[in-house]
C-alpha cells in the first residue's frame, strides 16, 4: 500500500488563501462598524462635555441628582462642587456627572434592577 497519497494532499486544495480568512474579515468589520465605532464616538462625546463644563451649567449625575456647578476644586480641576439647593452643596467627581440636564437620557442615569 503506497501512503505519498494520504499525506500528499490533493490537487485540489490548493484554494484556501485570502477566501478562506472572508468570513473572518468580514465578521469583524461588521463588529467594529456596529459595536466598537459607535462606542467610541459616544466616549468622545463625553468627554469634550466633561471638559466643556462651566460655572452654572445645570447637570446630572451618574446617581441621578440634579444640580447645578458652582464651582471647581484641586489642581486639575477634577472635583465638581455642586449645588443641589439652596443651602446643599456637595463635592463630587467630574467623570459622576452624566451630562447635561437637558442632554441626558433616561437610561444614562437608571439604576440596574436586580429581579429577587
């Protein structure tokens, strides 16, 4: 019994190539358009808003409080004061404020239900 034929391979399987990487390729093209681009967009939309924020802009925080900023704390300017009310005032990070008052979705700022 002759065994070139069995490990030889056969004519015909010589067509693999870029055709045999399409549906990889394509797969992860369709990934990046419908998940990660979008994504990223939205990260940098965020962040030119946090970078963007002034006194008396009217916000929402991550937790859902409403107030407006009357002012920044340390170096970087990374603390928020924000007053809440009339005699309220509180310190918060700039990266817990969702957005604008008039900007933000509702799902920006639900809270995840958890079913018992």
């Amino acid at each position: 019994m002759n065994f070139n034929f069995l490990f030889a391979g056969g004519q015909g399987s010589t067509s693999g190539g870029l055709m045999a990487y399409l549906p990889f390729i394509l797969i992860l093209a369709i990934m990046y358009f419908l998940m990660i681009r979008p994504q990223a967009k939205r990260q940098k939309e965020k962040k030119n808003m946090l970078n963007t924020l002034s006194k008396g802009d009217n916000v929402i925080t991550i937790g859902g409080i409403h107030g407006s900023i009357s002012g920044f704390k340390g170096k970087e300017k990374k603390a928020v004061i924000l007053k809440i009310d009339k005699n309220t005032s509180m310190t918060i990070n700039r990266s817990a404020i969702a957005g604008l008052t008039d900007k933000v979705k509702e799902s920006d700022t639900q809270a995840i239900e958890v079913e018992q």
